[in-house]
C-alpha cells in the first residue's frame, strides 16, 4: 500500500504539471513561424493588409488570424485541465488511504476529460498544421528578399516556415494522455488493494470469532 500511495502523490502532481505544461503550449503556440507570419500583417491607412500577396489556393500573412479560435480554445482547455488536476488535491486524492465517491469522480473526471481534449486538441492541430503549410512561403520570401535587396536590415525581415510549434503539440498531449492512463491505472490499483485490505480484515475478524 505504501508503494501505491507514492505512486498515487506523485501521479497527482504530475497531473498538475501536465495541465499546466498544456496551457503553457497554449501560449507558445503562435510562436515560431505562425509569428513570423502575423508580422507581414500591417497597417495600411485604416485597413490591415497582408506584406504578401499569395496564389490562388495559398494563404497569405491573415493566415495568422485565422488560426487564434483554436488557440483560444486551446488556452481554456489548458485552464480547465488545471482545474481538474487542482480537484484531484481538493479531493485529497494524492494522500488518502482509502478512496471515496468524490475521489472517483475526480480521478474519472480529471482522466477522461484530459484524453478527450487532447485527442481533439491533436486533431484540430494536425488540421492547422496543414493549412499554415499552405501559406504562399514563395511569395513570402519573395517579398523579404525584395525588402532586403532594397537595403532594409536583414533583422528587421521575417520569414519562417517551420512547423516546429506545431510537432511540439503532439508530444505535449500525448504525455497528458499517458498521465492520465496512469492516474486510471493508479486508480485500479488502489481499488484491488483496498479490497485485498478488506479481505485480509475480514479473514482476521473471522478467525478471531472461531478463536473465542
């Protein structure tokens, strides 16, 4: 039981590690080469336009705007994540002996909740993966090196096709994913040895009786 119980206090607070490396993804997201883009969108007297002009069936710099309802959604995820993991201490979850009802529901809430954003989270990435990879980067480039050959500072050009940003989600929710397969197992783990605990007290309690 002693083994469990660590295992137990250290999968919770990895829970909330993870949950909060998820909202932290969620912030870091538009970096890399989705910032890069969103610098080509400027100000041209009251409208915004894009420093590039793409092809047909290309996207130009707006691509950045078109990408910020997702990472908004990815942010409250990251919160409510957090959130659940915060529940799993509020429920005394990491250090109880015994668990009960609320330890459950915490425990199934926090798990499941987690797997499920994560597999959409994953899949709506990959979706948006492909639609920055259709930015018009030939244009793009174009346009930087028209700028830098016009005597401007190289520093002050941005161009970056990278998908670095991207890759990295795919790592970051498959650990959230396998922590909370953990913190399942953990909890199977904790009901076999309770009943195992309850059946050793019984035997006792039995053997007891026959003995008086």
């Amino acid at each position: 039981m002693k083994t469990q119980m660590r295992f137990q206090k250290y999968i919770c607070l990895a829970m909330l590690i993870l949950g909060a490396l998820g909202l932290l993804y969620a912030f870091m997201y538009c970096t890399g080469g989705l910032s890069e883009l969103g610098r080509n969108i400027i100000a041209e007297g009251d409208q915004k336009v894009s420093t590039f002009e793409a092809a047909e069936g290309k996207y130009d710099a707006f691509m950045y705007n078109r990408v910020q309802p997702f990472n908004n959604a990815m942010m409250y995820c990251g919160i409510v994540m957090v959130l659940l993991a915060a529940l799993l201490f509020a429920t005394a979850s990491h250090s109880r002996r015994n668990y009960y009802i609320t330890n459950y529901i915490a425990t199934g809430l926090c798990s499941v909740s987690n797997i499920v954003m994560s597999v959409i989270l994953m899949v709506y990435n990959t979706y948006w993966k492909g639609e920055f990879l259709k930015v018009d980067f030939a244009a793009w480039d174009s346009y930087v090196q028209e700028r830098i050959n016009m005597g401007f500072s190289v520093a002050d050009q941005h161009f970056s096709d990278s998908t670095l940003w991207f890759n990295i989600g795919y790592v970051v929710y498959a650990l959230i994913i396998v922590g909370s397969i953990l913190l399942i197992l953990n909890m199977v783990w904790k009901i076999m040895l309770m009943r195992g605990e309850k059946k050793l007290l019984n035997g006792n309690a039995t053997v007891k009786e026959v003995a008086a």
